[in-house]
C-alpha cells in the first residue's frame, strides 16, 4: 500500500509525468466516447498544473482521442453505412463535404454529442486535416474557460 503512495506522491511531484497523464486520460475518455468528461478534466488540469498549461494539455489529449475515433469511424463504418443507407449517404457526402469545417466547428461550440460529430464528420467525407482544425477550433473555447477557472482553485 505505502508503494502505491509514494507512485501517486511521484504522479503530483511531476509536472511532465502528471500532463502526460491527463493527456492520456483525455485522449482516452475521448475516444472512447465518455460524456461529459472535457470539462471536468479541464477545470482539475487548470487546478493541477495551472491555466494555460492544464488547457494545452487537455487540448492535446481531446485532439488525440477525437482523431482516433475519427479514423477508426470512417475504416470501420463507411462500408457497412454505404450499403444501408446508399444515396442518402452520397447526398450527405456533397453537402457536408463542402461546408464540413464550419459545421465541425459550429456542433463543437454548442455542444452537440462527440460521438455525432465525430462519426458523422468521418462518414460525410470531412477531410481529417480540416476536422482536425475545426475541432481545435471548437474545442478550445470551453476548455480555456474551465482550465482557468479550474486554476483559480
């Protein structure tokens, strides 16, 4: 028990040791579509390690676990979409394909479900560089906010 202790006494000692943690808490919460866990996870790094640095972390970690589920959304599931779905789907493509920037950016800031967006970018064709963008973009709003209000802690 006194070993597991010291290991979390080490984890906090840390500042290096402890941002990769939350950045791999983060990116893993994320991927693994869990609700509601950028906030909580930005205000506790905005209190562990400060404003700035607890965001950039989290930013991180949030960018990460989207584009894993991003890829493994357009490899595992346009297939099986496509056939289902068909032309609807290629309407779909179009539209969003053109405009799928903003319209990242626009569900990220209002909050819709990460899992829609995530999936529904990956399958309408968003190019992985601009939903990467688009995310950060959308991301970085709320998570500054509760990072540095998590830092005045």
């Amino acid at each position: 028990m006194s070993e597991l202790l010291l290991s979390i006494e080490a984890l906090f000692a840390s500042d290096v040791l402890l941002a990769f943690v939350l950045a791999g808490l983060t990116a893993t919460l994320v991927a693994c579509c869990v609700p509601g866990t950028i906030v909580p996870l930005s205000v506790s790094s905005g209190a562990l390690l400060g404003g700035w640095e607890g965001a950039g972390v989290v930013t991180a970690g949030a960018l990460a676990g989207s584009m894993a589920l991003f890829l493994a959304s357009r490899h595992l599931l346009h297939d099986r979409l496509r056939a289902r779905w068909g032309s609807r789907l290629i309407k779909l493509e179009s539209h969003v394909g053109k405009r799928g920037f903003f319209y990242v950016v626009g569900l990220r800031i209002v909050g819709v479900p990460h899992f829609l967006v995530t999936a529904g970018s990956a399958l309408a064709g968003v190019r992985a560089r601009s939903f990467v963008a688009a995310s950060l973009l959308g991301f970085l709003p709320v998570i500054a906010l509760s990072s540095n209000a998590g830092s005045l802690f």
